[in-house]
C-alpha cells in the first residue's frame, strides 16, 4: 500500500516519540500492547496506518492527544472537573491563567 502524506507525518511523530523517550519499537509496542515491533515499524515509515483503537492506545502511552499524533497540534485541554469544589476550581484557573499570561 502507498503511503500518504498523513501516515508519513504520523510516522514521523510517533517515531519522535519513542525517541524522545529512549524506547525501542519493541518496549513501544509492549507499552501499547501492540502485536509486535514490526508494526511499529511499519507506522514509523508510513507503510500503514493503525486502527483507531491503536491509534488511542498509542496517544495514551504517550501522553498527548490523537490530535497531536494525525495533526502535530494539540486540542483545548480538557479535564474532569465535577469532583472539585469551588475553590479548587478558581484556583485551578488562577494557575491555568497565570501560565497562559507567560506564554
């Protein structure tokens, strides 16, 4: 199968990825339950394209979004907020706003 832009890009991040964290292909696909290296090796040269379930498991092993993995750009972040109280909440975004005035 040819290879189309979006899976060499995706390959290209994920092969960052995995770099960036001194992981094999093969300690990658353990962390990711993937079926073996090979694969792996087959998303990093944009020969194929993961499933969508692999593509999840892949952004949660590396802590980014899908997003980030198919377009190389994070999403609004978005968390689960309906445990805090009140206060927690303003200081929540008394840090988030502090940190996007550094920016």
């Amino acid at each position: 199968m040819a290879s189309t832009m979006l899976a060499v890009q995706l390959g290209e991040r994920i092969r960052k990825l995995r770099s960036d964290r001194g992981w094999s292909q093969r300690e990658l696909a353990r962390r990711a339950s993937i079926a073996s290296k090979s694969v792996i090796s087959y998303y990093e040269l944009g020969e194929r394209f993961p499933t969508y379930e692999t593509l999840l498991r892949l952004a949660d092993t590396f802590g980014v979004t899908t997003d980030y993995l198919l377009r190389g750009q994070d999403a609004d972040i978005r968390i689960k907020t309906g445990s805090l109280t009140s206060e927690q909440l303003d200081a929540l975004m008394t840090i988030i706003e502090g940190m996007q005035k550094r920016e």
